[in-house]
C-alpha cells in the first residue's frame, strides 16, 4: 500500500470518528444547557457551541459525501470514556457544574487533537478541499477550549458563594 492509500484509510477512519465525537458532544453539551440557571454565561456559551457542533457536523457530512461515504448510515459509535464521565457528573449531587466544566474542556481538548489529526491526514492524502472546512471546526474548538478554561475560576467562585447562601449551587 502506497503511503497515500495509508493516509486515506486514516482519513476516513479519522472522518467518521469526528462524526461520532460531535455527536457525543451534542448529547454532553445539550443536558447541562437548561440546569444552567445560576450560570447564564456558562448556559449562552455552551448553546452557541451547540450551534457551532451542529455546524461542524455538517462541515463532516460535506468532507464525507465528497469521498462517497454516506453519514446516514453510520452508527456514530464513540467508544471513549467521556460519556461515562459526563454521566458521573450528572448523576453525582451537588457539584455537577464543576465537573461538567472540566469534562467540557477535557472534550474540546480531545477535538482540537482529533481535528489536527485529520487535517495532517487530509493533506497527505490530497483531500485539499477538506482542510479549511476542518480549519474552521478546528479554530472553533480552539476557541470553546479557551473560553472554558477561563470560565472555571468565575464558575467555581459562583459555586462557593451559592452553596454560602443555603442556594441550590448546582444548578
Ligand atoms: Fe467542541
């Protein structure tokens, strides 16, 4: 096999794996939106990155009708351990916000290597056209990864003084 034959079995592989990874960010994302009540940023931000994920997973339906795979018929199967992770953190009373942020952060960190990857393998394999569609996922990623990282001080300051205030902190 020619090292561009290799490149495009990484490729797709590594497309259909980006597919299945900003579905599971929808359904990390989309349950903590409405429990956001004392955190109306946190909530605004993470609905304006659902309409980014939404985005980028069109961006992905484009790159893979373009190389002739249909993402109808995927199963979007991510086998990785943030589902759980988000899980713990909903069912875990009391500090959920917390633990959600980092679990945010941990997945758009986990994109941002993912969308790397495939831009690497987009250009050796010649998918030229692909690289600034993945380009703009990429930098949006960047972008969420940055604003989440900076939000945990506020978001645990507001925690503390909730929980101080006899409030529900974690919602
Ligand atoms: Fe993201």
């Amino acid at each position: 096999m020619a090292s561009t034959d290799h490149a495009r079995t990484v490729f797709m592989a590594g497309l259909k794996n980006a597919h299945a990874m900003e579905k599971q960010a929808l359904s990390i994302m989309q349950p903590q939106v409405n429990r956001l009540t004392h955190y109306p940023e946190l909530s605004r931000r993470l609905e304006a990155h659902i309409a980014e994920t939404e985005t980028q997973i069109d961006r992905l339906d484009q790159v893979l009708t373009s190389v002739g795979e249909s993402s109808s018929a995927m199963k979007d199967l991510f086998l990785s351990s943030f589902g759980s992770m988000a899980a713990l953190g909903h069912i875990t009373a009391g500090d959920e916000v917390l633990k959600n942020s980092f679990a945010n952060l941990a997945f758009e960190n986990y994109e941002i290597a993912a969308y790397a990857s495939l831009i690497s393998a987009a250009r050796i394999c010649g998918e030229n056209a692909a690289v600034p569609l993945l380009e703009q996922s990429l930098e949006e990623e960047r972008r969420m990864a940055e604003w989440v990282e900076q939000s945990i001080p506020g978001v645990t300051e507001t925690f503390i003084s909730l929980k101080g205030s006899g409030e529900k902190a974690k919602i």
